[in-house]
C-alpha cells in the first residue's frame, strides 16, 4: 500500500488544518514541509523503494532514489528505476485534455533515449525565444527556417554573412567532409580536403568499369554543342554568364543532363497553416494541397571535360600531320 512521509509540518499561524485526508484519500496541505531527513516528502509504492520522493536539498525524485547532483546547486527532476538492462530509464510524457491527447516526450533507456512530439506537432529547438532547427512532422531537418522549400530532407538557411555549412578539420592533414554512397553501400564520390584545397570527386578507378575503348569521333561531337551566352531570369543584375542549355547538351553527352525537357512535378505545400489554442495544441490541422511546378534540368559541367580532351587530342593530331606535311613540301 502507498504511504506518506514527512519529516515535519508546520503551521505558521496556528489556526488551519496543516495536513487533511478526506475519505477519498486525497491528501492536501499547507505551510513548509521542514526536516533532516533523506527525504523531505516520500511516497512509497511496493516496487520501486520510491515512487516519488522530494529530498532534503529540493530535488524531485520519481522511481529512484539517487540523482546525478548535476552542476553542482542546481535542482533536479531525477526520473529512473532501479531495475538494469537495455529497457532500464525512465520517461517524462506531456498531456492535454486530462491525458487524453499526447503532445510529446522525453525518454532515456540504457539502449537509446528518444525526445519527440505526437501527431503532426513539429520538434522546435529555440535559443533567446527563437527559433535555431525544426524537425517536421514529415522528417525534415529545417536550421535557420520554417518552411520547407525544396525536396531536401536537411534545409539550411543563411545570412550573407554566414556560411550554410562549415567542416574544419581537427588534424593538419586531409579530411574528408562529405562521402557519398549507392543504395549497396558502395562509394561513388566525395568531397574531401588538404591544408591548401578542396577536391569533388566521382568515382574512377578501373576496376569498376569495363569495355574500355579510346575515344574517337570526339571533334564531330564538339561540333555539335551549342555554347551560348544568357543570364539567369533569378538573377536581378542580370549579369551574363556563359554556358549551354540542358536539353541541347543531352542529345551529345546525355550523362551530364539530369532531367527532362519542360518536366513538371507535384508539390505539396500549405494552403492554410494549421490554428494553435493558448496551450499550443492544434485545433485546426493544416491545410495541405499539391500544385504542378516545374522540374527543372541541371548540368554537370565536368562531363564535358573527356569529350573535350578527346577533341583537342585529335585537334592536335591533324595540326601536328599538317605540320610535318608543310615541312615535308618545304624541304622537297
């Protein structure tokens, strides 16, 4: 049976009940709970030793009975069991409507720990009442926004002033920031780092390729792109840049064209956001829809470098045949 325990009561004024029991079983009462004892305010249970303890130094205790003393002085909520193994901890839940909807939770076991929210509610991480990162309800990573912009599950937003995305190697020696695999787990490519430089790289090596030829044909090919001269409609300054159009290049070196030409795509996005009560629980869902937008090509322009190698190598042997022909007539 679950009793109470306190160390001492006290009435300031000596003329109100201090402590009350009705026939329900609810205890009420008033003044400062005083005392030297382990535990100022002690509610047992048959298992664990303490359900809910208040120490003698403040610290709330619930299914255990020891605390990590955090930061020395500070105040703890200490929530545990005392039994071991991968399912030991413990967990805080947050509730409205009298426990009727779960909001989130906070759970820590000896095998993982888990922070998170129920329903659409996203995880908002804030700092001086702001918002810094947000993990939607569809897994998205979202630092320096709210809204979702594009298909990325990971969206960083910056200042001019700031860089999106900093790596800085703890060694003086090469790093490698960023790898990057197929769905087997092979390495495809990477970014990686020396003291002085920076190097993209896509996988290469001979081994994984094969019905190796050299390449012929390469100045026909060149022929055919059609570099042109335009600037961006985004850009305000309309600066002009040099370049090519995607779906010209795909018909020459398709391997450095992503995408189709005048490909469109669905897109969903928040028609009305969703309408929050004073506690923060949605009364309203979000209202979604989807709308067509355009899926634009891209370019890899490094695929274009072996075709144009290819052309100035065989550009270079006509020079160098026409060269020894004039020489040849010269001497004659």
């Amino acid at each position: 049976m679950s009793k109470l325990k306190v160390s001492a009561i006290h009435d300031p004024d000596n003329d109100n009940e201090a402590l009350t029991i009705d026939t329900s079983g609810n205890v009420s009462f008033s003044g400062t709970v005083t005392g030297a004892m382990p535990d100022a305010i002690d509610v047992n249970a048959s298992a664990p030793a303490d359900s809910l303890a208040i120490d003698a130094s403040g610290n709330l205790l619930v299914g255990t009975t020891g605390h990590m003393n955090f930061s020395g002085g500070t105040k703890e909520i200490t929530v545990g069991t005392s039994n071991t193994g991968s399912t030991a901890g413990g967990a805080i839940t947050f509730v409205s409507n009298n426990g009727a909807t779960t909001l989130g939770y906070l759970g820590f076991q000896e095998s993982e720990s888990t922070i998170g929210t129920m329903g659409s509610r996203p995880l908002v991480l804030t700092t001086d009442n702001t918002e810094r990162m947000r993990l939607d309800s569809s897994g998205n990573l979202l630092v320096g926004t709210t809204t979702v912009t594009s298909a990325g599950k990971l969206q960083l937003t910056s200042s001019s002033s700031y860089y999106g995305f900093v790596d800085r190697a703890q060694v003086s020696n090469n790093g490698n920031p960023a790898g990057f695999f197929n769905s087997a787990g092979t390495h495809v490519g990477g970014i990686s780092t020396t003291n002085t430089s920076t190097n993209y790289s896509t996988s290469s090596d001979y081994r994984l390729k094969e019905n190796v030829v050299d390449m012929t044909g390469a100045i026909d090919r060149v022929k055919a792109l059609q570099p042109k001269r335009f600037n961006f409609i985004a850009d305000e300054d309309d600066t002009t840049v040099d370049g090519f159009l995607a779906h010209e290049v795909s018909d020459v070196i398709p391997e450095a064209i992503s995408g189709e030409k005048d490909a469109t795509k669905e897109e969903e996005y928040e028609v009305t956001p969703a309408v929050l009560d004073d506690d923060g629980n949605v009364v309203t869902e979000a209202v979604m829809g989807t709308r067509t937008v355009p899926d634009y090509q891209g370019i890899d322009q490094s695929k274009l470098v072996p075709l144009l190698t290819g052309a100035l190598q065989e550009a270079i042997a006509k020079i160098e045949a026409l060269e020894t022909r004039i020489e040849a007539l010269e001497n004659a």
